[in-house]
C-alpha cells in the first residue's frame, strides 16, 4: 500500500493533467446539443480506466446515454467486491457571464481547480481511477474484487440506469457499494455522508382562455392563468412552513435521537450560513432546526415559472397558460410516484374551473438512508481518518443521488457514501471547483478504503 500511496505523491501532475482533459469535455446531460460531446465523454472515462489497469471495458447501451463498467476481479472469490459508482455527465453552464473563466477551460489557483464537472462529479469519480491504478501499477493487484459503474445521466434523472441495474444485477453484484457524490460539512473536516433526499420533480401547466386576451377588454371577467398558477401555488405551504398536500408526511421517518445528538455535533453557525448567503434570514417547517430541515424533512420548491409576457417594457395581456416547474424534496420512507401522486390530485383539487390543469411528472429519486453501523461505512471511518489525519464527522445531505437506493434495495449492497467535496464548490453554479487537497487526499483514502475493506 505504501508504494500505491507514494506512487500518489510522485504523478500528481499526471492526475492532475488527466483530469482537465477529462474536465475540458462538455457532457451536459440535459441538452441533444451537447449529445457528442456526452459520448465522447464516455468514450474518454473508458480508455483511462483502461489504461489504469481494468478489465471487461465496456460500454453498457441504453435508450439513452451509455453507462461505463469496468472490473477487476481477480482478488479471489474469498475477497468482497466493491462497485464504485459516479457520473460523468454534468450540469449546464448558465449563467455563463457569471463564470471567471470559462466553464470547460479548467484553470488552477492556488490549491483549487475551478471548471464545471470539477467537485460533481468528474474530480469525485476521477479520485477512484487513480486510486486503482495507483494500486495496481505499484502492485499489480487490488486487495478485493473492484466494479465500475459510471453513469452519463445522472444530471437529468438516471431515467435509463433503474433498467441496467435490474437487467444486469448479476453483472454489478458485489458487496458493498462506494459512492463520491457528495460533500464535507466544511473545508478539513472529513465527512461521511448517511442519507440523501429523494425528489419527485415535475410541472404543472394551466391553461384557460384559446388566445391571447386584452387585459382592459377582458380583465375581472377571465380568470388569468398566471394568477391562478400563482394562487395555487401559494397553496403549497402554510404559513408555518407545513407543506399543504394530503397525506404528505404520512410515511416520513422522524429524525431519531442519535442523530440529533450527531446533528448538534457539527460545526454549524447560523450566521454564518445567512452571511453566505447574503440573506437576513431563514425560513422553514416551523418547529426544526435548519439543519433538519434541509436534510431530514420534505420540501417543496417551484423551481421556474413561466407564461405571459417577459420582453422588455409592458404588454397588456391575459395569456393563454402558465406553468411551474416544481420538486418535492423526499425524506425516508415516503417515495417519488406516490408523492407524485398526492401533488397531481392535490393541484387538481385546488385549481377553480376556469382553467384546464396538466400535469407531468418528470423525474424522481428515491431517499436514502444508510445504516452507520456498516461495514463500508465503519472501513470509509478508518480510511478517511488515516488520508486527512482527522476523524470524520457524520452528516446528512438535502441532494439526490438517483439510483443510490437500488444498490440496497436490487443489489442488496451496504453502500457508503463518501463524498469528497466542499461546501464552497459551487456545484450546478458558475465558478464550479474542486478542492486539490481534497482530490489527492481522496485519492489515498480510496486506496486505504479498498486495502482495509478486503480485511
Ligand atoms: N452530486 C449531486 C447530489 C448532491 C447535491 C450532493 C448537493 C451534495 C450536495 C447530484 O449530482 C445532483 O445534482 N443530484 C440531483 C438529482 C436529480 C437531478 C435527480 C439533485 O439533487 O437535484
Ligand atoms: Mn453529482
Ligand atoms: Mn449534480
């Protein structure tokens, strides 16, 4: 192992050059445009591994972007497998007058990379290519059993990887499963991640009169669509922050008292999290902490919302229709069509006659939560206190993964969540970027992790 770690040491700049090459591909997700590109991608992750050492390199097809696999299996069947996930799929750029420089230009400063894809996921999934071939240049061997799995679109839903998972759970099967998607409670402060949220995330659209209306000739007589988008959508919550649909929270886990006490453990500041923000204050489910909030209770947010005139100066117009664009952030144990669900007949039931309501469900992810007890999480413990010099603290996260719940559930697989990342990464935002100590430090856990999971 010390000469895995070393070899670390001395091709730093190798990584480092390999990773802008890697990061310099735009493989944004959720546009045809960047269809290519994506591909490329792939085509780009499967080569390094290969060239780290893997074996069966390969492309798994789907209707939609391909998921990479690799493996190394030749540990012994007396040794775990361990399936290591991550995307290579990123989101898209805008605003990009808001970027420094530009988004697939990475630039180094100081001890940062800054480059969309460089904290999610690139940088995070790029930390296990190297740990593999740091091990298996320096010792041509791993200590367990290694799988692969990379997907290209995550950042749109993982609508193609539930099928790959079900179809091909023979070919994933492994152990444990090690995720690095997510993020430390704050910079030098080694955190494993617990439980994610869900998300059902869809759009609603109302439609009232079959054109475009004079707002003199025809206001007070016609509903306005956009006002009652508006109306209904001030219906969401109450004023205590209690999200309004039926039967929401019946299956939400209440956070327990262990977690609590974990909670009350971090380095949390309020004022510090407003000044952040630039924000003189909070909001939320009246009766829990922020903390809670944004990781162990749902939410609701409209995330766009459109209709009517938005060009320069006025237009006076009743429109046609208007549409928001909503997620509902899911907490274990509810789930993503259930909920859906409940919101589609909830809006239908608030929404007056005037208008016609559609709504379409888009995408969803199921919650996770993992058990603290296991043993990736008690080995990722270990590795992370060894590579930082520093115990990790435990921490939930508001975010999605959207396929991390079939690793238990299909794959019956523990899985750890060992995110890499930092709170000031920027990730979905201009100026995205990535920690080096973070990336190399990550490095040497993932060959730590695998050394002392095979034990
Ligand atoms: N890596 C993130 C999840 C995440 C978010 C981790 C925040 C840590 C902090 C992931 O790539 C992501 O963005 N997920 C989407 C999922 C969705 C598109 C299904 C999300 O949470 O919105
Ligand atoms: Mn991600
Ligand atoms: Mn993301």
């Amino acid at each position: 192992m010390k000469n895995a770690l070393q070899f670390v040491d001395t091709n730093k700049q190798r990584f480092l050059d390999e990773l802008i090459d890697f990061l310099k591909i735009p493989s944004i997700s959720n546009s045809p445009k960047y269809a290519d590109d994506t591909k490329r991608c792939a085509a780009w992750a499967m080569n390094n591994l290969k060239a780290a050492g893997l074996e069966n390199v390969e492309l798994i097809e789907t209707e939609g972007y391909p998921v990479i696999y690799a493996d190394w299996m030749n540990a012994g069947a007396d040794k775990p497998t361990v399936l290591i996930y991550g995307h290579y799929d990123v989101q898209p750029v805008d605003p990009i007058e808001k970027w420094d420089n530009p988004p697939f230009e990475p630039v180094i400063k100081g001890n940062t990379i800054f480059g969309r894809g460089t904290a999610d996921d690139k940088g995070q999934v790029f930390v296990h290519f190297k740990a593999i071939e740091a091990m298996l240049k320096t010792n041509g061997k791993l200590p367990c059993n290694v799988k692969f799995m990379v997907e290209g679109e995550e950042e749109c839903g993982s609508n193609h990887l539930e099928e790959v998972i079900r179809t091909c759970s023979e070919k994933l099967k492994c152990d444990y499963a090690i995720v690095s998607d997510t993020e430390w409670f704050a910079a030098g402060l080694p955190t494993i991640c617990y439980a994610l949220r869900g998300l059902s995330f869809g759009e609603v659209t109302v439609t009232g009169p079959n054109r475009d209306l004079h707002s003199g000739t025809f206001g007070g007589a016609v509903d306005n669509p956009i006002n009652v988008l508006c109306r209904m959508m001030a219906k969401l919550t109450d004023e205590n922050g209690k999200i309004l649909i039926p039967g929401l929270y019946d299956n939400v886990l209440p956070v327990s008292e262990k977690e609590h006490k974990l909670f009350s453990e971090l380095p949390y500041n309020e004022e510090k999290y407003m000044e952040d923000l630039g924000v003189e204050a909070l909001n939320g489910e009246k009766g829990y902490t922020t903390l809670e909030r944004a990781w162990a209770r749902p939410s609701i947010d409209i995330n766009g919302i459109y209709g009517g005139y938005t060009g320069e100066g006025a237009k006076t117009v009743i429109t046609t229709s208007a549409t928001a664009k909503i997620s509902l952030r899911l907490v274990a144990n509810q789930n993503s069509m259930e909920v859906s669900k409940k919101l589609e007949a909830y809006l239908r039931s608030i929404a007056p006659k005037s208008v016609k309501v559609d709504y379409k469900y888009l995408h969803g992810a199921e919650p996770v939560l993992v058990e603290l007890d296991s043993k990736p999480v008690k080995t990722c413990e270990k590795a992370l206190e060894q590579a930082f010099g520093k115990k990790p603290v435990y921490m939930r996260e508001g975010g999605s993964i959207g396929i991390v719940e079939l690793f238990g559930s299909v794959l019956k697989a523990p899985t750890v969540l060992m995110g890499l990342g930092l709170p000031t990464d920027n990730i979905h935002s201009p100026n995205e970027n990535y920690s080096l100590d973070n990336f190399f430090g990550g490095i040497k856990a993932s060959i730590i992790f695998l050394e002392e999971i095979a034990k």
